[in-house]
C-alpha cells in the first residue's frame, strides 16, 4: 500500500557505536547524516518505489554506499537515516513505501525504533531487513514481525547462490549471479519464522533471502536478506559489485511494497445511512482507476493521521456529521501540510468539519439546496482535468448541493450547474505543500444507493475519478507492458551487426493505445562477443513508457579463410637436414577473418627434415574457435658433397659472375637446378648456360645432374 510522502526533517542527537563487522570498538562520534537524508523520495513524487535505509553501518558513509546502490537500479528512489543516531518517527516511517533496515553499530534505541517499525508494519508498511539484525537485534515491538532471530553471525569467502527453492520469485528478477566478497557477513542457525519461506539459499545451505506475507493486521509483506548490505565500494571485503547484491535489495523492497501504479483512496464519510459508504466505494471501485478504495464512518469515529497517510487522497462528505468534527479537522489540516489529496462533497459547507481543516474550505459558509436533475452548465475551464471522459451529469431528482457560499481566495469554478451553482471547485498551491485541493458540489452515493440520488445513467463516477486524478497529479493512462526475450546476434563478414527492438521484443503491448519500440544498443562488433543486456523501452501514445532487459548474445559462425603457398622442393647437403621454416611469420601463408585469429603449423618452424616428401599443415582459429584449414606438399632432396667423384670434374665460369655462369665438364647433362642457401629452388634448366642475371646478388648452390642420374653440387657467387 502506498503512503503519501511527508516533508518533514528531525535533527536527532548523536550517539556512539560499535562495529560487528571489525570485531572492534568503533566511536562514532560527529555523524555526519542525522535524521532523513535526501529525501528525494518525497520531493521527486516519481513513481519510483520510495525507501528510507536505516541502518547502524560501523562507519556512517557505508550507509551512502546502499543508497547509491539502490538508486543506480532504477528500481527504488531512496533516503537514509542512521538509526545509531537517532529514531525515526513513524511519521516519517510512514512517508516511505518501504524501510530498508540492517544493524551493525546498534540502533540509539532498539526498544522504540523496534515499536515504532512495528507500527509502521501494522499500518501497511514493508520492511526488509538484512544482517546483522538476527544478532544485532532491533527490539520492541518489532520482534514480532521477526523473519530470522536468534541467529549467530559467520562469514565466509565469495559466497554465491546455491540452491533456488523458489524459482521465479520477483525478488530474482534479473538476478544472474551474488557474489558475498572475501568476507561474505551472513547469519547463521537462526529460527525462520513461521510461514515465512526460503527463497535462495547460499552455496553452504544457509539462507539467503527469506520471505512472508500476510503479515500483521494489515498482512503486509516482509522480507529478510542475509548479507551485509554496503558493498565493495564501501569497504572490499563486502558483495562484489560485479554480481546482483543491488538488484536482490531493489528486488525485495519493490516486491515487499507491493505497489499498483494506481492510487488508492479512503473515502471519510458520515451519510444518513452508513450502507450508503458502500455505494460510493462501489461507484469509484468501478471506474477500474483506484488500486484500492477503502471506507471510514466519521459518524462513528476519526481517522488517526497515520491511517490517512496510508492514502493517496482522502474524499469527504459529510450528512450525519462527524463524532468529532475539531479532532477530525485537525487530522486533515495536518494530512494536507504534510502533501495529502483531500476531495470534498456536498454537505461539508452546511455541515461542517472544523478545527483546523476551516482554513482549506474552498466553499464555506453555505446553505443546502435541492433540484429535479440538475446537469452541467457552463463551462467555465475547458479542457480541465476534472472533467476528462465526463460527457453528462444528472444529479437526481433530488439534486442535493449547496448553494451560496464563499469561494475561498484563489479557488476558481471549473463548471456550474445548469442553475448557475457551481459543481466543481478546484485550488491549487494549497497549504506549505502547495497541494491541490477540490469541491464537487453533489452528494456522493449514487441512486444504486437512493433513488433521487445521482443518476448512475451519467458520468458522476468519472467526474470524482478524474477529479481525484487531478489532485494528484496522476494520468489515468496505463503504462505499456514491456516484454523482451534475448536474442542470439550473428556477426557479418565485416564483424558487425545491427539489430531492431523487434528482435528482443516477445510481444509488449499497451491496453489503451499505441506503442513504440527503442532499444539502448543496437549496434555490436566483435569486440561485444558473449552476453550483452540491452533494454527494451516501450513508450505508448500518452508518452508513459516501461522498461524490460534482454540477453543479446553475439556470435561469429563466419569461418576464417586461409591461402597456403604451391607445393615446394627445397634440398639439404647430405649429412644435414632441413629446418622447417615459419612460413606465418614469412609471409608465405596468410589469413582472413572478421574477427581476430591465429594460425598454427604442423610440423612446426624448427623441425628437421630429411629426405621426402611431407605435407605442411596450417590451422586457422578465429575469436569464435571458426577454423579451417589448408596445405602443400614439400618434397625434400638430399644433394651429395661438392666433391662427388662421380660427376665432380666440371667447373662453372665465370665465379662471381653478373649475369650468366657456364657448366663445363666431362659428362652430358641431364639437369640443372639452382638453390639459394634456405634450400629453397629458384632456377631450373636443361642447358650447360645458365642465364643468372634476375638473381639477387648471393652465395647459390648449383646441382647438376648428368644424363645417367649421377649429380654433384658447386658453389657460385652472384654479384
């Protein structure tokens, strides 16, 4: 249930602690955060979920840690108090839908911090609480609403999630991993209470999230998580920030507050007969525009400030009149300054509420009239708020309203009645909140309730919907449902790609209009390779968006290319080898590929070969593990020593020669192969002339071999 959020600030005397964490005394003295810090909860009226962290860290900043963390999900718009300071009142409880709490140092006063929270329980609010509250305990009231007590307190070392005993629970949305840090603070051998459950527990079977519902008179929802809450920013020993501890937190508060995005409204009222309450709850519960509408009889009692804060607006109408009209008056001016939404309705002027709610009267000192279907009149403010989707007004055959009254300084008259009465008032800047107030000048219960009452034929249900939408502020467009689903991204040739928000779109919708799709990254290279989130916001026609997280994983099925040179003859002198060269590094093979690769040779460069004929191998490996591959033959012939007696006497003239060299010698030859000193063969022929001038200038090894296969090897020299 969502409470109206309070301006108020209270400078609270500070006290000293110790820390559970060190295992050491630690005076904490001069705090720098006393009482509500922030308090952008309640400036921003965002529809974020609101919180207040109240917390005894060992050190006052840690508590600036959470709220960092907290804030940066995007989930939750938080506060903080330290708690070893100072006790929060349930006033200021009562401004947050939810309180986010953990010991350490001790609270200033466990006993009334503890009835406090109790109350603030009772009253509809949600608390999680984490370590160390099982050992460092908050007392009072609050032991009641306990999840985990009597616990010890242990560590351990990067604790993570073990086992999830209740998968799909909104506490993990979007929880991948938790990673406890080096220290790991949870406790341990505590008693659960009954009826809550375990939701995750740790690698070692000790819980780490714990839940209940139905708790308390107003069966609110409450929540236990079983770490440490300041995380290695704070101290780096605490939760890796590379895992979920945020999202668990932001988690458990939103699904501890349990809030529509619609308001709720508790109609005060005290009619001639109290079933009629009933009709004007039923008539608002209609319009499908309220999360809840509640009922009080102020014939029979008054509200106390802390129920009207459990409201978005409060509506009232008076008949009867009120048990206490002064008590009831002052409960209002205080619910007013503090932000609340008050609607009035025929007979408050004639029958007045007093105290200090006078002074927030838009139409005071009025007499009571009737009419015979009375309808709307002139119009005075167009287009206003209060009148969206009302086409007709019939108010009965008895027409009750009031007629000549004041109209407070600053209010105006939206619409009169078609006897120049007005029917709607409105004011705004009201009170030190500047908060807007309004007067419909009808009496609320409907003829489903009597039968001159306000014809049900016509738009009197949506006239106080939309009036009561106009006091806070609040379109009664519903936000679009975003849906998402992950997607696997495939690289191009060129290494990227480029996706649409329909491709991580699983069919988001909106039950009023139109939508739109946009994502935050669309465009991904091979540097993206793996998992990547990418938020899919939806935005329909009114402009109202809402947000969901897909897992775009991008992935490389293109297969790297490979060139491999033509197959090679290459020679060693005999009683040597040939050493493989690294034909990468040369040169000689090369790759191809969209992302990074390698390439690897079989034999390897350095291996020694001898005589034969051997098949070099290459691989090619992309980022992605894509290979392919390909080969050449090399053939390796062993050449006798420069003084084979056989075919030896021959010489080669000119040496060192410029531009060709000549075989001269007692045999025929068959052949004539030149080889640089790589082994490598860079000229072949069948003439006693050999044309050397395209040579680069070296040592070369001639191998000539005559008509009957018998062969000798000389050196020359080319310049």
């Amino acid at each position: 249930m969502k409470k109206q959020l309070l301006l108020l600030a209270t400078i609270l005397i500070s006290t000293v602690g110790w820390s559970q964490i060190s295992g050491t005394g630690t005076l904490v003295e001069n705090l720098p955060n006393q009482g509500i810090q922030n308090k952008q909860a309640a400036v921003n009226g965002n529809n974020l979920t609101s919180v207040l962290v109240l917390g005894s860290p060992g050190n006052p900043l840690w508590i600036d840690d959470v709220e960092s963390k907290l804030d940066n999900t995007g989930l939750v718009d938080a506060d903080t108090f330290l708690s070893n300071s100072g006790t929060p009142t349930v006033a200021e409880l009562m401004a947050y839908d939810a309180v986010f709490l953990f010991t350490d140092a001790g609270a200033a006063d466990p006993v009334a911090l503890g009835d406090n929270l109790a109350t603030y329980i009772e009253s509809g609010g949600a608390v999680v609480d984490a370590t160390f509250t099982p050992n460092v305990p908050i007392t009072g009231g609050f032991t009641a609403y306990e999840l985990y007590s009597a616990a010890g307190q242990s560590n351990g070392a990067n604790l993570g999630i073990g086992a999830i005993l209740e998968p799909g629970h909104p506490t993990l949305n979007g929880v991948t991993s938790f990673d406890g840090g080096t220290a790991s603070f949870h406790n341990t051998a505590g008693a659960i209470a009954a009826g809550a459950s375990v939701v995750a527990e740790y690698t070692t079977g000790d819980p780490l999230i714990i839940v209940a519902e139905n708790v308390g008179p107003a069966l609110s929802r409450r929540a236990f998580l079983n770490f440490y809450p300041p995380s290695f920013d704070a101290r780096d020993d605490f939760w890796a920030i590379t895992s979920d501890g945020d999202l668990i937190m932001a988690n458990a508060l939103v699904w501890a507050a349990n809030i529509s995005d619609l308001p709720n409204v508790l109609i005060a009222g005290s009619p001639g007969n109290p079933d009629w309450l009933l009709d004007v709850e039923a008539q608002l519960e209609g319009t499908g525009n309220f999360s809840g509408v509640d009922t009080f009889l102020t014939s029979g009692g008054t509200p106390t400030l802390v129920e009207l804060q459990s409201y978005d607006a409060v509506y009232l109408f008076t008949d009867a009149g009120a048990v206490d009209p002064v008590a009831f008056g002052n409960v209002l001016e205080q619910y007013i300054d503090g932000g609340g939404a008050v609607l009035d309705a025929t007979f408050t002027p004639n029958v007045t509420i007093t105290g200090g709610f006078t002074q927030y009267e838009l139409y005071s000192t009025s007499g009571q009239s009737n009419g015979t279907n009375l309808g709307i009149g002139t119009i005075v403010v167009p287009n206003h708020p209060t009148l969206d989707g009302v086409n007709t007004f019939d108010g009965g055959t008895a027409s009750f309203h009031n007629t000549g009254g004041t109209l407070a300084a600053g209010a105006i008259v939206v619409a009169e009645y078609t006897d120049g009465s007005p029917l709607i008032i409105v004011a705004e800047n009201v009170g030190p909140s500047n908060v807007r107030r309004a007067f419909l000048n009808f009496y609320p219960p409907s003829i489903d309730a009597r039968d001159d009452f306000w014809d049900t034929s016509s738009d009197g249900a949506v006239l106080m919907a939309s009036t009561i939408y106009w006091l806070l502020d609040f379109s009664s467009n519903s936000a679009p449902q975003a849906l998402c689903q992950d997607f696997n991204a495939v690289l191009d040739g060129s290494g990227s790609i480029t996706i649409t928000a329909a491709n991580v779109d699983n069919g988001s919708s909106d039950s009023d209009g139109t939508i739109t799709l946009s994502i935050d990254n669309a465009t991904f290279t091979c540097a993206d390779l793996g998992a990547n989130t990418v938020i899919l916001t939806v935005t329909d026609d009114d402009g109202a968006t809402s947000t969901c997280s897909a897992t775009v994983t991008v992935v490389d099925l293109n297969n790297p290319e490979i060139n491999c040179p033509a197959d090679e003859t290459v020679t060693y002198l005999e009683g040597e080898s040939y050493v493989v060269p690294d034909y990468v590094t040369g040169g000689d093979v090369t790759g191809v590929d969209n992302c990074g690769f390698t390439i690897t040779q079989t034999p390897p460069a350095g291996a020694t070969l001898t005589e034969g004929t051997f098949t070099i191998i290459f691989t090619i490996t992309d980022t992605s593990g894509n290979t392919a591959n390909c080969d050449f033959e090399l053939t390796v012939d062993k050449i006798l020593g420069l003084e084979d007696i056989a075919t030896a006497n021959f010489k080669l003239y000119p040496n060192p020669t410029t531009s060709q060299i000549t075989i001269e010698g007692n045999f025929e030859v068959g052949s004539v192969e030149v080889f640089n000193l790589l082994g490598q063969r860079v000229m072949t022929s069948t003439s006693e002339i050999l044309n050397v001038g395209s040579l680069v200038p070296a040592i070369y090894l001639v191998t000539i071999t005559d008509t009957e296969g018998n062969k000798a090897t000389k050196r020359f020299i080319k310049k």
